[in-house]
C-alpha cells in the first residue's frame, strides 16, 4: 500500500479518498493517531505512538464516528497498535 498524500480536517466516511491518511484534528483525539479508507472501502485506523493514553471506551467510538458520519453497524473500524 502507498499512502498517496494526508489530511487534518473531519471529512465525511463517503468522501473519504481512497489510501490517503488522515490525522484527527485534534492532536490529542485518544482514539487514534491516523485513520484512512483503504482500496476495499475499509475504514482503518492506526495508534502509531507508545502512548498508553489511547482511549477505548465505546463512547470515545461513537464520538469519531459521529464526526465522520457514519457508525459502527454501518463501517467497521479496523484498528491497529
């Protein structure tokens, strides 16, 4: 896979590009620290840091998905430590 290029603002999870990352504009989102759609219409994200200060809970969840529109029975999340 090659990431074609990235992007800090919220877009929506249907007119996200296709492998390009992108990085919550918030630096300190606790979900994750990017997130794309990969060339299957996957939604992937990844923790690239050590922190452990990632949250998990289901509402942190459901607040990046809400900002995306879209929801989890819709849009699986893949996500990757």
């Amino acid at each position: 896979m090659t990431i074609n290029n990235y992007d800090c603002s919220i877009i929506r999870f249907e007119k996200l590009a296709e492998e390009v990352l992108y990085y919550p504009p918030d630096c300190t989102f606790p979900l994750m620290d990017m997130y794309y759609k990969d060339q299957n219409g996957k939604l992937v994200g990844n923790q690239a840091s050590m922190s452990k200060k990632h949250d998990q809970h289901v509402a942190t969840y459901m607040s990046f998905y809400e900002k995306i529109g879209t929801n989890p029975e819709k849009i699986l999340l893949k996500l990757y430590f």
